[in-house]
C-alpha cells in the first residue's frame, strides 16, 4: 500500500511538472509567435458599411491577379515549346508578340479563373445599384472576347473594359470618375491614389502568382487597406 501510494504521489508531482512546462513552452511560443501582417484588412460587408451613405458610384477593378486567376496563360506564353523544333510558339519576345497579345484577349479568356473575392465585390457592388468598370494594364489587341466573359461570368451586361497598354490608370480612373478601385499591383494603388476622390483597395495575390509573379506587389506600402480573403 505504501508503494502505490509512493508511485502515484511521483507520477502526480511528474505530472505537475510536465504541465508547467508546457504552459511555458507556450506562454513562449506565443511570445515569439510572429506579428500581425504589417496592413489593415477589411472584408466586402465593411467596404458596404463605409460607402453607405453614398449613392450609386463607378468602382473599377483590375484583371490579372484581381478579377481572374490569369498566371497559367502567361506562364504558357513565356515557357511553351510549341513552336518549329521546340521554340516557342510565339518567338523570341512572347510577351510583345501580337498573335500572343491576341490569344490571351481571345481564345485563352475561357481559361481565365475568376476569383470567389472578385465575385463578391462585384455582387455587393451590383446590389448598391454602383456602375461596375474594368481598368487593366493588359495590352489590347482588336478584338477580344473579355467582356463577353465577364458578361457570362459576373453578370454584368455590356462591362466596360478599358485597356492602358501598360500606360497609368490614373486619367482612365479620372475620366470614369471612379471612387473605389480594386488591385493587387502597386501601380494599382498608386495609380488610384494619384486620381481624384478615389480610395484603392489592395487584392491579395495567390501563392503560386506570387511564385512566379512577386514584383511590384507589396501589400500595405502605401496604407491602402487590403480586402481580406482576396487571394482566393
């Protein structure tokens, strides 16, 4: 009797020791845990929220990376061996090539992946009775099948899409008179903070686009706030 009693003051004391060192492997752990992401986060009901003592406004949006998933066509147009003997089917600079230009405006549109954040920014924009447009960097080519896309996808009948051919956002954002404008590059922010009356809000990018497309994405640089769950 007195063994067992012996035994299991030991294992209770063991115990009693097990637990406090592991309250202090946490209270260590959340010590050294990391910071909080260095940006404001806001979620489509708190944009609603600010916005609603205002009429109908025009809100703008971006393509690539905000709207849509859109790096697997660019990453075939840098990388594909589709071309005589391997080479790349649209030659040495894919990126400038005009039937490259084409395709991704055209044939390529249907692979386009629309983003669940996009959609619902749209939707909550469509029920406050807002004009949505489309402001993108893309290069234009003749024709394009982009707002047919956007048409079937979002509902939007006869979207505006307006291409810059690389060139700033910002007259286009003027000219619109657009009040909030959705991005996830930092010429789209800083585009939209050089426009009259326009508040810019940040989409994140997908792991995989930041992989192969990181540059000019620094969310939170400029204390624009950043749509939460955007990257998806």
């Amino acid at each position: 009797m007195i063994k067992n009693t012996c035994l299991k003051t030991v294992i209770l004391l063991g115990l009693a020791v097990l637990m406090i060192l592991g309250a202090g492997c946490t209270a260590s752990g959340e010590a050294d845990s990391p910071s909080a992401e260095p940006y404001t986060t806001v979620s489509v009901d708190d944009i609603k929220e600010s916005l609603a003592d205002r009429g109908p406004i025009t809100v703008g949006l971006d393509l690539d990376f905000t709207t849509f998933i859109t790096y697997s066509v660019y990453y075939y147009g840098k990388t594909n061996i589709d071309g005589p003997d391997g080479t790349n089917l649209y030659g040495d600079d894919p990126m400038n090539s005009s039937e490259f230009k084409s395709a991704v405006n055209n044939e390529f549109v249907g692979q386009y992946l629309p983003k669940h954040a996009a959609a619902d920014v749209i939707s909550m924009h469509k029920d406050r009775g807002d004009n949505v447009i489309f402001i993108t960097r893309k290069l234009s080519s003749p024709e394009e099948r982009i707002s047919d896309y956007i048409g079937a996808i979002f509902g939007i009948e006869d979207p505006v899409v307006i291409f810059t051919d690389n060139l700033s956002k910002t007259p286009y954002l003027n000219a619109e008179n657009v009040s909030v404008y959705y991005g996830d590059s930092d010429t789209d922010i800083t585009d939209a903070v050089a426009a009259e009356n326009c508040t810019p809000y940040r989409f994140m990018r997908s792991a995989v686009t930041v992989s192969y497309y990181g540059a000019g994405y620094n969310p939170g640089d400029y204390n624009e706030s950043v749509v939460e769950n955007s990257d998806i």
